[in-house]
C-alpha cells in the first residue's frame, strides 16, 4: 500500500478504481487492485492510496489479458481485509468518483460486506461515464475514448492499471467538470512554492451584456447603411 502524506485543505473528493478477477461480484468475482487519488478543488494533490489484494481465488485468463495480472503476480500480497481499513481510511467522507461508478462501488460493497463492514453510501458516487454520456450523447465514453477525445496521453495505457487509470481519469474529470473554465488561481503550498488550483464558486451566473445608449445608436446607424436587413423585418 502506498500512501503520501496530505499537502493542502480545500474541498476534498477522492478519484478511485477497481481492478477485480471479473465482471460479477455476485458470482464470486472479486477486487485485486485499488488504486485512489486525493483532489482538493478538483485538482489531484499528489496524495493516492494503492493496494494489490490477493483474491483468495483463481483469476482467469480472460481477465489476466485485460489486467496483466496472474495469481503469481498476487501470491504473498494483502487480502482485501488486511486493507480494508486504510482504504476507508483515506476515501474519507467525501464524493467518490470512478468511471462506470456503480461497477466499483457494486464490488467494494460485497467485499466491505463480507467482513462485517458497512457500504458505501450510495448518494457519495459520481459517475464520470454518466456524465460523459450527458455530454457526448450516443458517443464512445470508455476512458480511452475519453481520453483521446481531449487529447489526454494514452501511451502508457497498455493494460487496465488502477492507479494509471486514475491518474488519466482525473485530467478527464477536470475537462468533464469545465476544464480550465473553472476558476483558475494560484495559490501557495509552503513546500511546493506556487501551485495552481481550481475554485469552487458554485453554478455559473448568467451575466448580461447590457449596451450603453452611445452603443446602441452606434449599432442603429449601422443597420441603416445595410439594405433590408433581417433585423427590422420582425
């Protein structure tokens, strides 16, 4: 497990992904990799928590294809128990975001379960592939998609990793939720010197541009050097 220490405050949410034997939890399938990244305004702080986990089962070859990851590459490492309580740990009580979010909370909740623990709340979730859909409507909205529709590099995505996927989804989330629009500032981090940072000022006011009288007899005198224009014909 791997963890850094917290660097700023701010509003804080937590960015995770699953990596798991396959695609049901119900039928037995279960979590070998958790990978989470703190963000305060939206940004990543640097701070992320990861863990291999080992399933206590066969992975099938299916899998292993998508993920890179063999019962020996787990062989020795923590079972989900073991890092259960470091997770929660560092989720915290905040937003969790993850891609297909119903996917991972769906397979943490059984494993959570299993030992006694209780579930993820359900009104913390949110669903970068939901709201991909909102945007792009009958588009592809797979991560990779995402990605290269923002121009995100993928060159090092060659299997499904957990902390890489949360590293590429955080600069998607960050276009999702506006992008650059949404405030930039600069800050100071007594360690890092100057940091950029988002501020969270709620929904965006409309503001209307209201034309001074000069601007307005300005734009008059214009419309009438034009012949029969379409703006005094209603």
């Amino acid at each position: 497990m791997d963890q850094m220490e917290p660097v700023s405050l701010g509003l804080r949410t937590v960015l995770f992904d699953t990596e798991t034997t396959g695609l049901d939890p119900l039928n037995g399938d279960r979590v070998i990799e958790v990978a989470a990244l703190e963000l305060i305004n939206d940004l990543p702080t640097g701070r992320h928590f990861h863990a291999l986990i080992d399933p206590q089962r066969d992975i099938p070859a299916d899998a292993t294809r998508i993920h890179g990851f063999s019962n020996a590459d787990l062989a020795g490492k923590p079972t989900f128990d073991q890092v259960a309580g470091d997770l929660l740990a560092f989720f915290g009580d905040g937003r969790l975001i993850a891609h297909n979010a119903g996917f991972d909370f769906g397979f943490l909740n059984m494993e959570f379960g299993r030992i006694g623990l209780p579930p993820l709340a359900p009104e913390r979730m949110v669903d970068t592939l939901a709201m991909a859909k909102v945007r792009f409507p009958g588009m592809p909205n797979s991560l990779d998609a995402l990605c290269r529709r923002y121009d995100i590099d993928l060159s090092a995505r060659t299997t499904h990793n957990a902390l890489l996927d949360c590293r590429l989804l955080a600069e998607v989330y960050v276009e999702l939720t506006g992008g650059r629009q949404r405030g930039l500032s600069l800050a100071t981090d007594d360690r890092r010197g100057p940091v950029a940072v988002y501020t969270h000022t709620g929904p965006r006011t409309p503001r209307p541009v209201v034309p001074t009288e000069a601007e307005q007899a300005a734009h008059a005198a214009f419309l009438q050097r034009i012949k029969e224009p379409i703006w005094l014909a209603v």
